[in-house]
C-alpha cells in the first residue's frame, strides 16, 4: 500500500489521545488513561511521540525525525549511528 493511499502523504496530521508518560530504566512509557493503550519505546520514540500534537502533519513528523537530534540519539534520517 502506497503512503498517500493510507493517508500519510505528507498533510495529514495526526493525534493522539491525552497521555502521561514516565521513564525507568532507560525505557520511555507512555499511558493513555482513559483506555487500555500504552507503549514504551527509547528516546528517539518519545521525542516522535511529542511531536505528534494535532498541528503537525505527517510529513513534518517525517522531516523532524531526519533531522538530528544528538540529546536523544537521532543522528539524521533516523539513524543511530
């Protein structure tokens, strides 16, 4: 399936419900408390997480990720390395 198929082509802007979030261990969790929803991911997840505000769309979310961010290991295009 094509991206622009499945919506994600650029303008589409996500959202997610009212989370918390906490750290242990290295790990990133964030928890929606009005429904069983939750994940944990490293820093690099979070920081997308956060990004993802109502306001922007999925391509700015894709361009931020490229760019880099040494605080939590995006070195540009996604990578770690």
């Amino acid at each position: 399936m094509k991206t622009a198929e499945a919506g994600l082509d650029g303008p589409a802007v996500l959202h997610k419900p009212g989370t918390f979030s906490f750290q242990r261990d290295g790990l990133h969790f964030v928890m929606d408390p009005e429904s069983p929803n939750w994940a944990a991911t490293d820093a690099r997840g979070a920081r997308l997480l956060e990004w993802v505000d109502g306001r922007r769309g999925f391509g700015e979310l894709v361009r931020l990720y490229g760019e880099p961010h040494p605080e939590v290991g995006i070195i540009g295009g996604g990578s770690t390395e």
